[in-house]
C-alpha cells in the first residue's frame, strides 16, 4: 500500500521513503527512478526516536513538506500486544511529533488508521492512556489497565483508534499552521498483509460476504483517496476519519430488511 500511494503521490511530489529494511527501500527506490519519480530513501524505524529524528532532518533539508502518508503499521498476525502498540501508535506519534514542525501552509498529513478501529467503542478509562503513548512505561501502564487478555487483535483496535483520535485532537495545531491530519480507515483491501489475515483468522470470509459492494477494495483505490486528500480539492477537510471499507461499517449497523428500492 506504501508503494501504491508513493506512486500516486509521486506525479506531483518529491518523494521521501522511509523504511527500516534498506534491502526492499532500495529496491523501491530504484523502482520509482526507473519510473521517473524524483524519490530518495531514508532508513528509519519508527519506534526509535533517533531515527526519526534523521528522517525529519532529510524532510527539512528536502522541504517543504507537502504531504505525509503515514502507511508503517502491524497487522494482528505481525507481532504481539506490544510489537503492534508501538509501530502503530508510538511510532504514529513519534512521526506526528517530528513533522508538525515542518508544515507550512496548505500541507496535509494521512494517517492510515482501520475500519477495526471502528469495530466496537475503547472502554473511556483507556483514552488518557492511549492519549500519551510516548508517556514513560507506556506500554506497561496500558497493559495493566486492561479488563482483557493482551491480545493481537486487541493491540490493533486500540491502536487504530488512538490513531484516529491523535488526528482529532491535533487538528487544531495543524490548524494554526495552516495545514490539515485526518485519519483514513480502509476496510478489506487487497494487499499481502490482508491476505495473511485472511489466512490467519477465517472471520474475514464473512466481513468480505457483508460487504456491500461484494469484493475487496484494491491499493489504488486508497492511494487514490490519499492524493484527493493531500490535494486542494480537500483543502476544508480536516481533523476526522475517512472511512473506505465498501459500505461494510454501515451495513453492519444498519442491516437491510428489504430489497432494492
């Protein structure tokens, strides 16, 4: 999906990659050249504060940011309770913190968050929690608050929807630079993370069978909603959640009870 998204992007940006595995970033890299991108690769683990601070350093010295597409996160079937916290919500804020600073007017930040942050509402004693993951012992505190096992699945709801509400919240900050944060929340779209989900938890056959438009989406379709909200046709959207998931959120809360009309 990072890929996809590069590539749309890439036909009116400068690109900066990130990613801690240089092996597939210069492959890419060297991809997106051959395509006739402008595009540069910067090792980063987002978990690791140094390191995001040298991939904000290289967005400084390239600038002005434009555009970021946070895409970096885990899976339920990627990592443990912890793994997943802290790529998809420690190193969300981690990303947040160090390209605030660099936005300038008309610049937007995406956050790709999930239709699973939507599943089913964080118990309201957890927000404050969830609010501060760069707090000290974060993870720890999280983890004894929790009325529930410390699961996968459990790590990437919560992270999800902390992510949506770190876009909420900080909107107004982005505001007064006169740029915009929104979250995105895809559904079941076609990428190989979701299809080891499909392999690992076999409920994902019948999330797809009630999906109203009968299919998944595809990567371009969501790269394709990222460059509408980067753009300036979106320039008034700001501080909320765009859902992409086929209808599936509204078809779950609203079950038809007839035929066509």
């Amino acid at each position: 999906m990072g890929a996809a998204i590069a590539r749309r992007l890439g036909a009116r940006h400068r690109l900066i990659l990130a990613d801690r595995d240089p092996a597939h970033l210069d492959r890419l890299i060297a991809a997106l050249r051959v395509e006739g991108h402008d595009a540069r690769g910067v090792l980063c683990d987002v978990t690791d504060p140094v390191a995001v601070a040298k991939l904000a350093q290289a967005v400084s010295e390239a600038g002005p940011l434009a555009a970021l597409a946070h895409v970096v996160g885990l899976s339920p079937s990627m990592g443990d309770f912890r793994a997943i916290m802290a790529v998809n919500l420690v190193g969300a804020r981690l990303i947040h913190d160090a390209m605030l600073p660099l936005a300038g007017t008309g610049a937007a930040a995406i956050f790709i968050a999930s239709l699973a942050a939507h599943a089913a509402p964080i118990d309201v004693s957890l927000h404050a929690i969830l609010d501060d993951p760069l707090a000290p012992a974060f993870l720890d505190t999280l983890e004894g608050a929790l009325g529930e096992p410390a699961t996968p699945t459990l790590a990437y709801r919560l992270s999800k929807s902390a992510l949506i509400r770190l876009c909420q919240r900080e909107a107004r900050a982005w505001g007064t630079r006169g740029a915009r944060i929104l979250s995105l929340s895809p559904g079941l779209i076609a990428t190989p993370m979701g299809a080891l989900e499909f392999e690992k938890q076999p409920m994902k056959y019948d999330m797809l069978a009630a999906t109203p438009l009968a299919r998944e989406g595809t990567m371009l379709e969501i790269a394709a909603t990222v460059d509408f909200l980067v753009s300036r046709d979106a320039s008034f959207i700001s501080g909320t959640d765009i859902l992409v998931d086929g209808g599936l959120l509204a078809a779950s809360r609203h079950p038809s009870s007839g035929g066509p009309i």
